[in-house]
C-alpha cells in the first residue's frame, strides 16, 4: 500500500495540476488506497488479467480529506507508451459515493452500477477508457495484457472530489477525457496503488 504518492513525471504533474485546479498541492498523507489481493508494488494475480478471469480487484481506501463527496478511480498502463505511444487505460469508474469505502472484486462491465445498501440504492459508473471509445471497445475494468516478454507497471489512481455527481451527461457513458475535463477544479485529493504484471 502506498500512502502518498505524486503522478510520475513532469507532464502527469502537469495533468494533476490541471485536474486540480492549478498549481502545486500538497495531499494528505491520511489517504490510502490499497487492495487485499496484492501489495502496492507488488505482482497482481493472474486472475485479475487477460491470462486469468479478467476480473477487477478489490480495492479499498481511507483517510479521504474533509469537504470529500464522491470518488473517481482511474487505473493505467504508462508503461505502452514504449508499444503503442501512449498511456493505456483499463478502467475508469466516477460518481462513487462518499459513503463508499471500497470497491468489491468483479465490478460488473457495465455503465451504470446499482448496489443495494441497506435500505439506500447506491450508483455508481463506468466510462470508457479514451475518445475512440475503451482501448478495447468495451465499458468497465480490462486487466493487464502486456506484450509477451515484458513487464508492464499500471496505476490505480483514487481522487476524491468535492461535489457529489460529476456534471457529464448520464444517458451514456463518457470517455476518459470527459470524465477528467469535468473533474478540473474538484479534486480534493489524491492517492495511487501501483501493480505490476509481464508475462
């Protein structure tokens, strides 16, 4: 588990930045990410890759800053960009409650999620991972498939927001891109897990 972490290299500082708002921030270090199926830094399971189920992990977190309101999770592989040119992306998941503290294995490929808490019915969603559509066509959690022969380090980004719902458009699901436009000047905070995986 890492408990703070900055986006690596200058220009995801610049990114943070600029989802951020402007400017330098300093995030506390209170907020956590981590997974009970590896260690930050550590090897992910088969089963949450290609060469396995292709199922999501379980994630969980803590120490979100006061005035926090909904979560967005971003998970990506920087390591393509030596492949294919630019930074991959797996997963993104937006608008997950406050209430919410973690995020079950096997989240449903789907847009919208309904999950029955109590007697509250709690949405949450998922976009697809960049303009032309998800890397692969598809919404929801696409797990590691690195080149054979080489070793491949993906981000699980959490950022904490400050409004509830992001203001995106919920007939459909959005791109990445989207999702981030909407997230600038919001973020509260933000913490990274780290995984790796080669086959």
């Amino acid at each position: 588990m890492k408990k703070f972490s900055y986006l690596s290299g200058f220009l995801a500082v610049l990114l943070s930045a600029s989802i951020c708002g402007g400017g330098y921030k300093a995030y506390p270090v209170s907020f956590t990410l981590s997974s009970s199926a590896f260690p930050d830094n550590g090897f992910i399971p088969t089963k949450y890759t290609c060469l396995g189920e292709n199922v999501s992990p379980p994630l969980s977190w803590m120490g979100a800053p006061e005035g926090t309101r909904s979560f967005v999770l971003i998970m990506e592989d920087p390591d393509a960009q030596r492949v294919v040119g630019k930074v991959w992306t797996h997963w993104v998941v937006y608008d997950i409650s406050v209430r919410r503290d973690r995020l079950e294995e096997d989240v449903p490929k789907q847009f919208t999620i309904q999950i029955v808490t109590g007697t509250n019915v709690e949405v949450f969603r998922q976009a697809h991972g960049s303009d032309r559509m998800n890397e692969r066509g598809r919404v929801g959690y696409q797990g590691p498939c690195p080149p054979e022969g080489r070793v491949h380090t993906y981000r699980f980004t959490l950022y904490a927001l400050n409004v509830d719902r992001l203001p995106l458009d919920t007939s459909r699901s959005p791109t990445r891109q989207e999702v981030e436009r909407a997230m600038v000047g919001k973020v509260l905070a933000q913490t990274t897990l780290h995984a790796r995986f080669g086959r």
